[in-house]
C-alpha cells in the first residue's frame, strides 16, 4: 500500500544461453557493463542511471535497500526456522541423486552443505541402485574455485562420442550466462596441459574429432548479434590459434543467432553438417552442406530437426506443413528416409509420426540406441510413447507410467536400449522407473516425503478469460479447507516462450507454505506450451495481453469460489513470469496483497537495449516501431507504474550476476515506486545469475526471505 543422436541434435542447436556484456553507457565509462540508451529515453528516465552493473553509484543503491528488506524479513522470529526447513531440504543426504547414462558411468552432479559449489561424480548402475551409492568424484568445483579464487558455477560438460573421454567443461563465474570452456581427459580426471581452452562468451563448442572442435564463440570484431549472441562459427584444430581457425559458417548480426553444428546418431557417426539462422527468436533457417555449398532445407520457418532413429531423420513443426501434396498439423512429428534425405534434403519423401489428439502436445524427446520416447501432455497430464520403424512404418505403444501425473524421460543411453523414467505431482515426491529392455518398468527409486500431505488434496477448476477462453489452473489445499474467503493462497504461472508449467512435488514450498494451512495455484496460461504451439502462439506480440489477462481472471476466479480473497491472494513469477506478476499487479492492484517479482522483465519499452532483451523481439514486438510500441505500451508494468495508484507492497528480486534479463528491471520498479511513495521491498543477490542461487545456503536464504514476506502480507493479521 502506499508508502546427432537425438540428444546429441538438440545439445548441437541448443547455442549457450549466455549473453555477451552490455555495451558501455556514457553515464557510466567505468561500468563496462552498462547500456547505450536513446537521448530521449536518457532525458525521461530518472533512474535509467541503475542500468549501470556495478557503477558505485548503482551498487551502493542495492547495498542500502538490501540492508531495508534484510531487516524487514531477517528479523521476522519465523525467518531462521523457515530457513532451517528449506535448507534440510536442500541439503538432504537421501535426495535421490539424478543421474545420466554415459559411456564412462552414470553421471550425477551433487550440491550439499559440504560441497556448496558441487561436486561431479560418476557411479554404476549396480551402485546408483543400492541405498549407498559409492561415488568416483570427477570434478569438485569447490575446490576448483578455492584455488583458482573465482566464484566459479558448473554449466555442464559435452564429450566426444562414442567414447565420451574428451569433454570441455563449462564454467561460468558467479553464475553468469557467459561461460568458459576447458578440455578435461575422463581418463586422467584433469584439465588437460594445454588442451582446448575458450575465454569467457556466450556460446558452445562441439568435437569432430579429439583434435578438432566446431567452435560457435565471441571471435569480436562484430562477430555476435544484436542480441549478444555467436553468428559464425570456425573449425578449430589442436595446436592452432583459435583466431587463425577458418570460418564454415556466417549468419547475419540481426540474427538472434547463428552456426554450424554436426549431424551425428547415437552411435556417433557423423553424416554431415548443418547449419542454422535463428532469425526471430521463434523462427529459424536450417541449411546442409553439400559438396562444399550449404543448401537451404524447404522448411517452415517454426519447424526443425528434432533427431536420427531407425536410420531416419525426424522433424517438428509448430504451424501446419504442405509439402508434397500433404499437410502436416501443427506439433507433428515427421520423418524421412536418412540416406535419401542425405541425397535430396528438399525432396526426400516425408512421412507422418505423429500428431496431437486435441488438448495434446509434445514435451520433448530422447533416444536409445533403438527407440525414440515423446514425452507427451495430455490436458496437462504425462505420457510418454515409444516410437520405432520398422518394416517400412512407424509403431508406437504408451509406456505403462502413472496416470494424472507429470512423467517423462529422466534419462536415456545412447549404446544400449536402458532408459529410466519418472513420475511426480504436487503432493507425490518423484518415482524413478528403470527399463533395461525399453519397456519393462521396475520401480528403483522413491524420494522421500519432504512435508506432510496428508491432510492436502488436489483439485483442477478452469477460469474464464475476457475473450471466453477457458484457463485451467490446479489447486492444492487442505481438505476440507472453509471456502470463505479467508484462505491465505500463492498463486503461480510463466504464460511465454511455450514452456509449460507442470504438477511437480512442491518440497520446500509444501514444507514451509502449505504445512501452515495455506493453499498454492499454478495457472496454465496461454503464452505457455500446455496445449502446444497455438497454445502460445496465441498469445504472443499484439496478443500478448492476453497473458496478463488470463492470470488475472484465475485470481478473480479464486476469489468468486471463495477459495481466497484479494487480502489473501499473493502472485510469484520469475523472468517472463516476473513480467506476468508485474503485469497483474499493476492492471489489477486491488485483487493482490503480495507480489514476488523475481529476475523480472519490467521496462518493456526499453528491454530490447536490457541485457539480452533483442532476443525476445518475436515474443514481445519491438517497441522501436510505432505499431508495436502501441501494443507494448498497453502493459509495459514500469510505465503503469502510476502516483495515482494503490498497490500492494511488492517483493522484488533480482541479481547482479544477471547478464540475461539485467537487475536494472526490477531496480528502476523499486526506485519509481520509491519516488512515488509506495511500499516495496528490494533485494539483489551479487552472485546467482539468471538461474538463482548458486549454492544450497543462498537458495535457502531468499526462499525462507519470501515465505517470510508471503506470511507477513497474507496470513497476519
């Protein structure tokens, strides 16, 4: 108030997520991270000066409001306990480690009280499945960073098939986007003397071979897109300069991104390369190279490459594909014939895998060495199906997993037909399911209960949007709750980029919010891929109001079956769910009395200079044309941030480390509302990324800092 194989396809399309610095303001020359901004928004900005990193300025702002919101939180008597509960949970001994299949061991990385940072660590099979796993450790970050006296965050590791001994290893510093990548021997367990080593950018690199690389980096001189991402991509040989590394392939700057990658099944065998242009962030140009030439793939713009099984090669499509005489629906999978696609990419003959029933769609895939297994929703329940071609056809059975839960693939072996699943939702922990035939399911592992559920129920109710459409949304509550009103209730959601929320066990949010009597809500909106691609691409660019819209009329539906009341009702969301909690807040201030915005998008008339914010121009529209200004302009939650306005006292959250969205979003809200006279809480992490928390103490630290705030506002009297 106021005051390849298919992994190996996806791992290859999959550019590193890191965003390139942030080019330099005259505001700030210190501040190598800071942004060029237009005069005019310059002049109308007061706090635009908080788009500066880590100027003195701009941090000794985040050090005071973070002192304000540690002492409004910190000292709250139920902070520590709430802490303790989600630190128990995170550090917890018997967490069922979650492994991957390799040729050198099943996999796992470990984060606990006494390896804060992680440790990687490989096992067998035999071991994995005893109470008592014994563990080799491969890499311990911990103490890779006390001796190199960086922050560093492990980001994964990619290994030369089949073998899977030469692996660069990636690690970015406080939890960045941007990463390094260094040449590790599985043999020794050590870097290797002189191996491959990439400076610090946005990007990825792939082996050929062990002394050739496919390198897709920040090479400079203009060599990454207006959205801080590769563009070329260069074939490194062992013992050269990597700036004397030829060029196979370049996109264009205006690109979202661009590069080359490797057409490689499971077995590892290479039949090519591939390239593609990512020209919006929805949208992209595939080519194969053909005698030396690249040769663009007769493809539509929202279709790819989704992988190699049974000697075909199988693509996605999220719009409707004429080829041929024949249409293909929206989220179908298709195949051809891999040599003669080899032979003819345009005109090898194509063939229907699959097509979604209504309220259907795909999750993703994974592979085996004989089978492909889609991950399906079905009305926002799992499935998963075993797909395979023979004689001539395709056939498919549905893998016998619980039903009314969200399931899919925990992981697959590229050399052998093992596959583990698993199954969870709100009030169940994961169940892990091992076949080592493909199909023959054999409980191995159940996670332990974290809070008491049996008292709590679930049940799935559906809102009706301004436009008519009707929005499910799952709630979780006690039995019996009194539908009066008075119930104290989170409510979630994301609605973008079509990635859909899920039931998954709630662990310290069951243990620290609904063990206190409290009820949660996940909203399936539209913007999200719950019921596939026209799902979000409904609500996209001159649509996209009707994100907002939906989460709003969830909220208004709480309230009109009393399952709660404006007092009670609290929204949480990170990044473009940040953005969705800003949105509603600020269009509907009287429904909410708590508003967490996490890692948020906030100015969206400005987002495209933010960090990493030209990517998201097919989302959202670019606010530099007039036309899509207007419909930016509707929501954008920082300029609706009004004096004249009453809202709740909002939570923002953000982090330094943040080179994606950039904290300035959720800093320059904090200031408006500041200025405005409003109440809010602020506060910054300096290390944690986009992704939060880098370690289990951190992590376990903002989340009892939430629930504290989530009480205070919701449950207080």
């Amino acid at each position: 108030m106021k005051s390849t194989s298919l992994r190996a396809i996806i791992a290859s399309l999959a550019v590193s997520v890191a965003s390139a610095p942030l080019l330099t303001s005259p505001l700030a020359a210190q501040d190598t991270n800071a942004v060029v901004e237009p005069e005019f928004e310059a002049e109308n900005d007061p706090f635009i000066w908080l788009e500066e990193t880590r100027s003195d300025r701009a941090l000794k702002w985040v050090e005071n409001e973070n002192e304000k919101t540690v002492a409004a939180l910190q000292t709250d008597p139920r902070f520590e306990e709430l802490k303790a509960e989600a630190l128990a949970i995170y550090d917890a001994e018997d967490r069922i480690p979650g492994v991957s299949f390799t040729p050198y061991g099943l996999v796992n990385f470990w984060q606990d009280a006494k390896n804060p940072k992680g440790i990687l660590r490989r096992t067998t099979l035999e071991s994995w499945r005893t109470d008592n796993p014994e563990w080799e450790t491969i890499l311990d970050v911990d103490a890779l960073a006390a001796a190199e006296g960086k922050e560093w965050v492990y980001g994964g590791m990619t290994c030369l098939p089949p073998a899977g001994t030469h692996c660069m290893v990636y690690l970015s510093d406080g939890g960045k986007d941007a990463s390094i990548a260094r040449e590790f021997d599985l043999d020794t367990l050590d870097f290797v003397d002189g191996g491959f080593e990439l400076p610090e950018s946005q990007g990825s690199a792939s082996w050929v071979d062990e002394d050739t690389l496919l390198v897709s980096r920040d090479f400079g001189d203009g060599t990454v897109t207006d959205s801080f991402y590769p563009f070329t991509t260069r074939v490194w040989k062992r013992g050269t300069a990597l700036e004397d590394a030829p060029e196979i392939f370049r996109g264009e700057k205006s690109d979202v991104s661009a590069g080359a990658y490797l057409l490689r099944d499971g077995e590892g065998t290479i039949h090519g390369r591939m390239a593609y242009r990512g020209v919006s962030f929805h949208e992209r140009e595939y080519f194969y190279e053909m005698d030396g030439e690249w040769v663009k793939l007769d493809l539509p713009a929202k279709a790819g490459p989704y992988g190699i099984i049974d000697g075909q090669i199988l693509f996605s499509t999220d719009v409707d594909w004429e080829t041929q005489g024949q249409t293909f629906p929206a989220d179908s999978l298709v195949s051809a014939d891999l040599e003669e696609w080899k032979a003819d990419p345009n005109g090898a003959t194509k063939t229907l895998v699959w097509k979604p029933a209504d309220r259907q769609t795909k999750r993703g895939a994974s592979s085996t060495k004989s089978s492909l297994y889609v991950s399906i929703l079905d009305n926002v329940r799992g499935q998963v199906l075993k797909f395979d071609y023979v004689d001539g056809a395709w056939t498919s059975q549905r893998i016998d997993l619980p039903e009314n839960a969200t399931v899919g693939v925990a992981t697959a072996s590229d050399e052998t037909d093992q596959i583990m699943f698993t199954s969870t939702d709100f009030l169940s922990p994961g169940t892990y399911y091992y076949a080592g035939n493909g199909v023959d399911l054999e409980v191995v592992k159940e996670s332990p209960e974290r809070f008491d559920a049996a008292d709590m129920d679930i049940e799935q109710f559906e809102a009706t949007s301004p436009d008519g459409t009707k929005i499910p949304y799952f709630l979780v509550k006690p039995k019996g709750m009194a539908m009066d009103g008075s119930t104290p209730l989170l409510m979630g959601g994301y609605g973008g980029f079509q990635v859909p929320r899920l039931p998954s066990y709630l662990g310290s949010t069951g243990k620290m919010w609904l063990e206190r009597g409290n009820a949660y809500v996940l909203a399936n909106i539209r913007g999200g891929g719950e019921f596939g691609p026209n799902w979000h691409q409904s609500a996209i660019r001159e649509n996209k109001q009707r994100t907002w819209d939906d989460f709003i009329a969830v909220g208004r539906d709480l309230v009109a079956r009393g399952i709660t009341s404006p007092e009670h009702l609290g929204v949480e969301g990170g990044s473009q769910g940040g953005l969705l909690v800003g949105t509603a807040f600020t269009q509907a201030p009287d429904l909410f009395n708590a508003a967490i915005v996490q890692i948020p998008l906030f100015d969206m008339l400005r987002y495209q200079y933010i960090g990493r914010g030209a990517s998201w121009i097919g989302e959202y529209g670019d606010p530099r044309i007039p036309e899509q200004r207007a419909w930016i302009e509707g929501y954008s939650p920082y300029q609706k941030l009004l004096e004249q306005k009453d809202y709740p006292r909002v939570f923002f959250v953000t982090s330094t480390a943040d080179d994606r969205t950039h904290p300035s979003h959720g800093r320059k809200a904090a200031a408006r509302m500041a200025a405005q006279g409003d109440d809010y809480l602020y506060y910054e992490d300096t290390k944690g990324g986009h992704s939060g928390g880098v370690d289990n103490e951190q992590r376990a630290t903002l989340r009892a800092m939430q629930i504290v705030y989530l009480l205070q506002q919701l449950a207080d009297d």
